[in-house]
C-alpha cells in the first residue's frame, strides 16, 4: 500500500441536476493517506463532487473506481452503504434519538477489528460522554463525535463538507489540528471541502480549485498559495494584489518591474498575482510609490501604497520596518511567488 | 366640548392603564382557567350526584359497546391516518417529483372537510344501489360501520400527521437518512431506525390529535351507526333527557381524551429531537425522479386528497345541482358565520390575553394558561354538558337565594354555546398569539422612539403590522373551527338558530342525502379556502 495508490478515481466525471450542468470534465485521483482539500466559490460544484463520491448522487458522464470496481458510471450507482465511506458534515447530522455511544456503534460491523465504541470516543476525548444525547454536547463535542462515527467503521474513504464551519474560530483550529492526526491515522483517502482558506492550507496534502463545476487548478497548499493562475483560485486563498501588464520581449511589464513567467502559462495572461507578503517595501526619497494607509495587526503590518497612476497595492511585512502614511517608497517582488491570470 | 370629551377619554384611559398596570399576569391566568375549569367542576358535581339508573340501565346494556366502540374506532383510525399521513410526508420530503411543491400544501386541504359531509358523500356513492353503482356497474363495499368510521376519519384527518411529520422530516430528516446510509445502513434500516425514530414525536402528536378528534365526533359515527360515547351522550341529552346521565358519560369521555392528551405529552421522554445543527438542505437535495416514477409517485400522494376531499366534494356537488332545494339555506348560512365570526373574535381576544399572561413569565400564570390550553382537548359534546351543568348548578344557587324560580340562566341560548366553543377554541388562539406577541420585541419600542415615533404611531406601524398576521391566524382557525363543530351546536344551539352543520346533519339523518348536499357544500366553500389561506399565511405552521 504506497502513499499514491488512488483508493478513488473520477474519470470525466459529470453530474446533471434537473438538466443543469453542475460538474463537467472532472478528472481527480484520492490517494490513500493523503488529504484533498477542495476549495471554490458558493455554487461550484463542491457539495455535489461530494455527493457523486458518496453515492448519493448519480453521475451523468463518466464514471468514479476504486481498486475494487466500478463505483458510479452513468448506468450504475453503488449505493452509498455499500461503499465504506464515512462522511462529516457542518450540521454532524448526530441522530438526536442516539446516544454518543450508540451514534458511533451505528456503522460499526462487529466483525470489524479490534476497536469498540467507548474506544474511538476515547480517542476523541470523550469517553466520559458515551451515554450524553446529542443535544447535551457542545457544538465542538458533537462534531468530535460525529468524526468518530465516520472513522469507526475504518472507511476508505473519508468526505468532510464544511466540518468545522459551525465551530467559533478558536476550537475550529485546535479540532482541525485533531482532526489531522485522525485522518492521518485511518490511511483513508480524505476528501475536505471547506471555504476557510486557513483549513485548506493547514489540512491539505493537494486542493484543487473548483469554478463553475470545472477544476481550474490543481497543487500543492505552496504552489496554489503563492502562484494562483486565476482570480478566482487566488482570492480563494486569501488576499490578492492584481496588477496588469503588457506583454514584451517574453515579460510581462508591471508598474512594479518586469515579470517573467513559466511557459505553462499559456496565451500570455495580462495580469499579475502578487500576495501582499511576496511584495517588500524600500524607501525612497521620490520614490514612485506613496503610502496611503497603515494597519498595525500584531506581528504584522499591513501598508496600502498609491502609484503615479492611482493603482493601489496591499502590502505586509513585519513591525520591525515601520512605515508612516507619506512615506514614498519603492516596492520589491519575490519572482518565484508571481502567480497569473 | 371637544376638548372635554378628549380629557375624559384620556382619563377612563389613564384609568384602564393603571387597573391594567395593577392587574397581576398570575391572577388574570388564574381568573381564565378558573373560569374555564368551572364548568367542568360542574360536570363532575352533576355526574356524581344524578341518581345512576340511566348509567346503571346502559352499564348492564350499553356503556361496554360505547368505551369499546370509541375506542376501536380511535385507534384503527389513528393507525391509518398515521400511515396515510407519514407516507406522504415522506414522499414529499424524500422525493422531487412532477407538481411536488403543490401537492405538498394540497395534502393539507382535507383537514376542512367536515368528516361528517365526506361520510355523507362516501354513503351515498356506496350505499348499496347508488346511482354510482348502477351507472358504473361496480360492486363497491359501503362505506358504513365502524371501518367506514375509520376511513372516513382517517381521509379527513390524516393532514395533522402530515403536517406535523413534513416539517420534522424537512428539517433533518434527508440529511439524517444520507448519513445513515453512508454509515453502512441499506434504506429499510435507515427508514426504520433513523426517520421513524426521529418523527415519532411529531407523528405521535399528530394521531394523538386525530385520536381526540376521533373521541369528540359526533357527526360520522352517528350518521355510519358507531355506538360510540360521544353518540350516548347526545342521546342521552336530546332522547332521554336525562342531563345526569349525559354527565356522566360525558365525564367518561373526558377521561378517554386526557389519555390521549397525557400519550402524546409523555410520549417524548427524555430524548430531545430537536436538530442539534442547522439544516443541511444544500448538503442532502430531495431525489429528483423522473418518467413513470414521477408520475406514480405524484398519484399516490394525490390519492388522499382525491379520497378526502375531491371526490366526496364533487358527488355533493353533483347532488347539489341535481336535487330542487327544499328551503333556504340562508338561515343557516348566516347563523354559521354568526357563530363563526362572534367566536373568532372572542377567542382572539382571550387568546390575546392569555398570551400576554405566558410573557410576564410568572409561573402560577403560566401553569394556568397552559391547562386552559388542555381544554382543546375537551370534546365538544363534553364542554356542552358541562356548561349546562354549570347553568344549572347556578340555577339552583340562585333559586335557593331567592327563593323563587328566577328564570335568568338558560341553557339553549347563544351565550351557553358562545362559551362552550370558547372553552374548547380559545385553547386554539393561544399558540398563534403567544407567537405574534413575541414579535414586539421591547428592543423594537426603543428603535422606534429613538427615532421619533410617537407612541400612538409605534403602536399603529410596528406593533399592529407585528401582530395582525398572527390575530388573523388565530381567528380564522377558530372559525374555521366553529364551522365544523357539530355536537356542542346540536346540544346547545336556541331552536330559532340555524347552522349549515346542523341542517346538513339533520338532512342526512333523513337519509334526505340529496337536501343536505348543499348546506354541506356550502361549508366545503368556505372552510377549503379559508385552510388554504391560513396555509398560505404560515407555510410552516
């Protein structure tokens, strides 16, 4: 079993829902033991590419493997109960009538290995809960218990929809760190969909972004973070300065210097993508840039500056260059974290 | 004079104000439940001190067949329209299917019709030698008898279990049913040990509503020949005079239907079913179906909506433009709506006031507001009993007061049967207000004023748009309610009033099916638009 056996493949996958297109042309391998995180805008696609996974949704072209078959093709859908998934999502779905033990024990086949109810809410941390209904857990409590039920029945497959959206920010980030090493553990291809960049880039071995029910851009957390190769895949992943260009002599020429780009970028893109981190600043006297705006944000200080032209740049680095509105400057990009659109 | 005519309008104001201020929430609620829990003292003071040789004379002949009838009867039409009722929730929750969304309020439309008018449409398509069977050559079974009771029941009253299971399954019952399946579970096991368990509740209120109804009808299990208590207890009213008697049984019934209501309260547990997270409805969409699935899907959950309301409603209407009127029924028109609009009105406002008692939060207060909500409970034959007893025990207070016959209470009056339906509706406005009360946040006052609002404007731009939608809910389920009602009307109603319920009754008793096909139609025409409006006003409720 090595770390890229594909556990799951869609091959051309595309799904109609009532004659509307809502995937097209989806191509996608889940490893075994490694996270996919997919990212895109409300309306992508990213709930139903999860649905077609589970089962829970028919697909009208193509067709989705595993090792052991065929799992969904336009003529056949195995059902999701007969496909060892497990599946979180934002709401926990906890059969409210069930206890946390018995919530867990619900997909567990006795022949299955050694682990029992109380252990996998022990290793949620909460073993003490067993008999608790519901709705006397916490929001944090119930979403551990619903990743325990999904994992007990050691599925191949693992699909997370919005899991920790409910949870506040702080114990979204410490469930997510939990989480992890539970998925890890479980050698599962995981599959996550969420709209927290944050947790794309803290979970994901791979994300793929999805517009419009297509992929538009595949790679890893670094790769996506600081070279995005469309709009949408870069404001996905957080904040995005754009600037345009023109094309010559092989680059392309920005208001802050001459940009060259990998030849994978096709049809010579007219704009730019530079993270206000992947940019510094230098001062200037009579530079060609002027600061407009400081935010001070703890270690980091954010810093807008105005061009000749009246075209604005976002601009972060640490506290220890402070920079006062009025300042001219002049502003230095890192050349290997350029992405393009 | 303008001004002096203002100055003692502002005072009986300041007045009112300060009674109003002074006035406890706990003392109003108590002042309500005692005066509704009166008559039903009463009832029981009669029934214990009537001689027995009525209760004595049916208990050796008849009072087994009436628990036993009644009983029968509630639960086979129970379990049917439990079945009827969560099959279409799930159909429509589960499903996307051609004409879904209108069928799903359509399925509720059932509820307003009187389940006595469908018993007379279904006989008289059935009966043996209808003109039905003659021109279609069928040989159907007559809808009579206790299980012609039950399907009639469980055609018109199958909506409080649908209602109730729909909006338990849209709320988490899709996404619920998807996990399960992916946790390993095939679609019986996710059905029987996720779904059922989760709308038990829901659908448990529902047949025990239906349960009640069942207990407190008069119309249908007369009309089939039902023996069943609520029938003896008019009986022994209108046949026998014998009030003592009809206490008695009445206090019998009364029993019966507090079961129901205590299986429904008790029936929940300890296991909250409230959702324990927002509804996913993006996560699980309903399963689109299409072709012939579609379309066998649509037709089933047409089917009680044909069955309940469209096919007993056009054999009336069929009887309606074939048969020469033998009289007006515009007497009766206007005695139902008289009722009907006196009682909404009343209700609305002691629904109103009862509300206002549950949102000072006292206790004591909110105790006695919720047993005047028991009173839903009360069959209408039973509240009319006990009111009477309560005119009568009066009477005889007064008599011995006076000394002499001081005529001044009467049963048969307007009054009388104003106060019966109160007792037994009031409990119907209640929810709705308490709900159009909660609205006026005090939040939304301040708002208002800050903003420079007079308090004679926040009352006409915020609070009255706040409530009306609620007070008019309120009294149109009352109406609507009042329309329907049969035996309270029968017991109490003056000899000069008149009610479409009480004149298709009385036709049909005839066998005269053909004369009672109007008045019953006519009720049809109101009461479908009227259910259909208020589902309108409310999709949810």
């Amino acid at each position: 079993m090595t770390a890229t056996e594909a556990q799951i493949s869609l091959k051309d996958v595309a799904c109609e829902i009532a004659g509307k297109r809502i995937l097209d042309g989806i191509d996608l391998d889940l490893p075994r033991g490694a996270i996919t995180v997919v990212l895109g805008p409300s309306g992508a696609g990213k709930s139903t590419l999860l649905r077609a996974i589970a089962g829970f949704e028919p697909v009208s072209e193509g067709m989705i493997t595993s090792p052991t078959g065929i799992l969904s093709s336009p003529k056949v859908t195995l059902p999701p109960e007969k496909r060892r998934i497990g599946v979180v999502v934002q709401s926990n779905a906890l059969f409210p009538h069930m206890t946390a033990a018995e919530n867990v024990r619900f997909g567990m086949d006795r022949s299955d290995g050694p682990g029992s109810a109380q252990e996998w809410l022990a290793k949620v941390e909460l073993a003490d809960r067993a008999n608790a209904y519901p709705h006397e857990l916490s929001g944090g409590e119930q979403q551990r218990i619903a990743l325990a039920r999904a994992l007990a029945r050691q599925p191949d497959v693992v699909l997370l929809d919005e899991a920790f959206s409910s949870l506040d920010q702080q114990l979204r980030k410490s469930m997510r760190r939990d989480a992890k090493l539970l998925l890890k553990e479980a050698d599962a291809a995981v599959l996550v969909v969420t709209h927290d960049p944050d947790e794309a880039l803290e979970l994901a071995d791979t994300i793929v972004v999805l517009s419009e029910g297509r992929i538009v851009q595949r790679g890893a957390p670094e790769d996506l973070y600081w070279r995005p190769q469309s709009i949408v895949a870069a404001r996905l992943l957080g904040e995005v300065n754009a600037l345009t260009g023109t094309w010559q002599d092989g680059v392309l020429r920005t208001a802050i210097g001459d940009v060259e780009l990998p030849e994978i970028a096709e049809n010579e893109p007219q704009t730019a993508l530079f993270r206000p981190s992947a940019l510094s600043l230098v001062p200037l006297p009579n530079g060609p840039w002027t600061v407009i705006e400081t935010e001070f944000s703890g270690g980091n200080q954010f810093v807008t500056v105005k061009g000749k032209k009246g075209e604005t740049l976002r601009v972060s680095g640490h506290t220890n260059v402070t920079m006062r509105v009025g300042d001219t400057v002049d502003v230095a990009f890192d050349p290997k974290r350029v992405g393009w659109a | 004079m303008a001004t002096a005519i203002d100055s003692i309008g502002n005072r009986a104001g300041a007045a009112a104000g300060a009674i109003l201020r002074r006035l406890d929430p706990a003392v109003i609620g108590t002042i309500l439940a005692a005066f509704f829990a009166l008559p039903i003292i009463a009832l029981i003071v009669l029934a214990m001190s009537g001689d027995s040789e009525y209760l004595d004379h049916i208990a050796s002949t008849r009072l087994t067949e009436f628990s036993t009838k009644s009983a029968q009867l509630a639960i086979m039409s129970g379990a049917l329209a439990a079945t009827i009722g969560v099959g279409c929730a799930w159909l429509v929750t589960r499903y996307e299917f051609a004409g879904r969304r209108a069928l799903s309020w359509l399925l509720i439309l059932p509820l307003a019709m009187p389940g006595y008018v469908a018993a007379y449409s279904w006989y008289a398509i059935t009966a043996p030698g209808s003109k039905f069977e003659a021109a279609s050559g069928w040989d159907l079974p007559t809808v009579s008898g206790i299980s012609g009771a039950a399907f009639i029941f469980a055609l018109t009253l199958y909506p409080y279990v649908y209602l109730l299971s729909r909006n338990a399954m849209e709320a988490h019952g899709r996404l619920s049913w998807d996990i399960a399946r992916s946790l390993g579970a095939g679609s019986w096991r996710a059905f029987r040990q996720i779904t059922l368990p989760m709308i038990w509740p829901a659908a448990a209120a529902g047949t025990a509503l239906v349960i009640m109804e069942v207990l407190a009808d008069y119309g249908v299990a007369d009309f089939l020949g039902v023996s069943t208590l609520t029938v003896g207890i008019v009986r022994a009213w209108s046949s026998f005079s014998d009030p003592a008697a009809a206490a008695q049984l009445a206090v019998l019934l009364l029993f019966g239907a507090l079961l129901a209501l205590g299986a429904e309260r008790t029936a929940r547990g300890r296991r909250q079913f409230a959702s324990t997270g927002a509804s996913d409805t993006q996560l699980s969409p309903r399963s689109q179906l299409t072709g012939w699935r579609s379309a066998l899907v649509a037709s089933l959950a047409m089917l009680p909506i044909a069955l309940g309301l469209l096919i007993p409603a056009g054999n009336l209407a069929w009887l309606a433009i074939n048969t020469r009127p033998s009289g007006s029924v515009l007497p009766a028109l206007q005695g139902t709506l008289l009722l009907a609009i006196g009682s909404a009105v009343l209700a609305v406002l002691l629904g109103l006031t009862a509300a206002y008692v549950l949102r000072s939060g006292n206790r004591l207060a909110r105790a006695s507001v919720r047993l005047l909500q028991a009173g839903y409970a009360v069959p209408g034959a039973v509240a009319a009993i006990a009111i009477l007893s309560a005119l009568a025990i009066g009477q005889s207070v007064l008599n011995a007061l006076s000394g002499a016959q001081a005529a001044i209470l009467t049963g048969g009056s307007i009054v009388a049967l104003l106060l019966a339906y109160q007792s037994r509706f009031a409990a119907v406005a209640i929810l709705p207000s308490e709900a159009a009360l909660v609205k006026v946040r005090p939040e939304l006052d301040e708002a208002a004023r800050s903003l420079g609002a007079s308090p004679m404007r926040v009352v006409t731009k915020i609070h009255l748009p706040l409530v009306l939608t609620g007070l008019a809910t309120a009294g149109l389920l009352v109406a609507i309610e009042v329309m329907k009602e049969l035996p309270a009307t029968m017991i109490l109603r003056p000899f000069s009033l008149d009610t479409l319920a009480v004149t298709a009754h009385n036709y049909a008793s005839d066998e005269r099916l053909a004369q009672a096909a109007l008045p019953a139609l006519i009720l049809i025409a109101i009461c479908v638009p009227a259910t259909a409006l208020l589902n309108l006003v409310r999709p949810n409720a």
